[in-house]
C-alpha cells in the first residue's frame, strides 16, 4: 500500500510523527505537509505565490517534504508533481485538537483529505479531542487500524472519513461509532489590546456551541468516549431547499 500522509499542525508537529510511525510498516510511506502551522486555513490554495519545498531529515533519515504552503497544497503538490507514483490512501494528522461539529468546515486537517477525495483517492483526517497531553498512542493505533480497514473495503465515491479520537488510554476507549457532523458554532470573543506603540490589535477566543440534537453525532460520541468516524463529501448543496427556491417568482 502506498500511503500519502499530511497534516495542517506542520511537519515538524509530533501528530505527524505518531502517525508515520503507527502506518510505516504498512508499505511506501511519503510524508508532505506545510512547513509551518497551517491550523484552521480551510480550503485555502496558493494561487498568487510560488509554492517552495524543502526535503526534511530525522536523525539523518529523510523523513519527507515540507510545503511553503497549505494543507490543500500540499497534497495537490505531492499527487501531481513530487511523487512519482500515485498513493493508494491518504492519511491526514494526526491533528493536535478536534475536527468535529462545525470545526469541519475550518479545518486545515480535513481539508488535506477532502484534496486527496477530490484528486480521487481513498482520504481520511483524524485528530485527537485535546489540545493538552495528547495520548498520541492512543489516536495512532486507531488511525492504523482504519487504514487497513480502508484498505479492505474502500470508501463510497466523493467520501472522505473524519476520525476523532477521544484523549484517553487505548484500554478507555469505548468503541467505534459512526456519526453524522454535529450542529454547531463558534461563539466568539474578541480581546481588544494595545501593542507598544500604541496600535490597537484584537486576539480571539471563543467556545463551540452545540445547536439542537446531539444524538449519533461526532460530538456526542467523543463526549462519551466513542471514536468518531464520520462519513463527509463535498456537495455542500442543500437539498431540502430547493423546493422552496424553485417556487421564487423571479420573473415578476
């Protein structure tokens, strides 16, 4: 199996390294990922900038290609000109906090696979639900194991899968449940400060707000020591309502 992996926390981010380490054996493993933190960028492309690269080493070993770039780019990047073959899967994170709820549509992480799903190959994102202590051993078995069962069985035309890991012992973790994306939002709030010369600058902060049922969502299960694999394709139409607006009179 030849398997693509990148992330949005950078390449130099120990998600990253956990990851390498749980699928190595797996089969060909490259690794390209942005050079620096690319958290919370979204489907951001480079389209006015030249995108730069720089081979990365590990205790001597080349480890793989950091991209002066995003998430997105650097998965575009690695498929269409720096690999030489093409990967069979596509391996996002292991990203340092969680991509659930309405996190999705932000996210660095899940944008590096929602590419991979686009270019057409097998994707999954996975994160861990803390941004303290991470059990990384934790989160990096259960991104090996997904893999192989990806391997096996595929995922649906246009799919990506989003994992969230809850940050606990292996032996703590409840099960595997698949869930729907979680209704939600950010409430934010915005510190107004001063800098020295006395320019005025804003610093945000904010918490997620759940919206209506929780049941058999992401959230849910993370809440309940459940991980969350969540089935996620990029035809953000809503079907429900076109009805409504087909009755606009627009002609009147």
């Amino acid at each position: 199996m030849k398997i693509l992996i990148s992330n949005d926390d950078g390449i130099y981010a120990p998600g990253i390294r956990a990851l390498y380490q749980a699928v190595r054996d797996l089969g060909e493993i490259d690794v390209v990922a942005p050079i620096a933190e690319q958290s919370a960028v979204g489907h951001a492309i480079t389209l006015s900038n030249p995108i730069k690269t720089n081979r990365v080493y590990n205790g001597g070993e080349f480890f793989g290609h950091a991209v002066g770039g995003t998430p997105a780019d650097s998965v575009k990047l690695a498929v269409c000109a720096l690999l030489d073959h093409r990967p069979d899967l596509i391996v996002s994170g292991i990203n340092l906090g969680p991509n659930a709820g309405i996190s999705v549509i932000y996210s660095g992480t899940v944008s590096a696979a929602t590419e991979g799903t686009i270019l057409g190959i097998p994707s999954m994102a996975i994160s861990i639900n803390s941004f303290k202590n991470p059990c990384w051993d934790t989160a990096a078995v259960v991104a090996r194991r997904l893999a192989l069962m990806i391997q096996q069985h595929g995922l649906p035309e246009d799919t990506l899968l989003n994992v969230n890991v809850p940050n606990l012992p292996l032996d703590q973790i409840k099960g595997y449940a698949v869930t729907r994306m979680g209704r939600s939002r950010f409430v934010e709030v915005f510190d107004r400060r001063t800098d020295p010369r006395g320019n005025v600058y804003y610093w945000m902060d904010g918490a997620l707000e759940q919206l209506g049922d929780t049941e058999q969502t992401d959230l849910d299960a993370l809440e309940n020591g459940y991980v969350s694999m969540t089935p996620i394709w990029f035809d953000l139409t809503n079907q429900k309502a076109l009805p409504d607006l087909r009755k606009w009179n627009l002609d009147a």
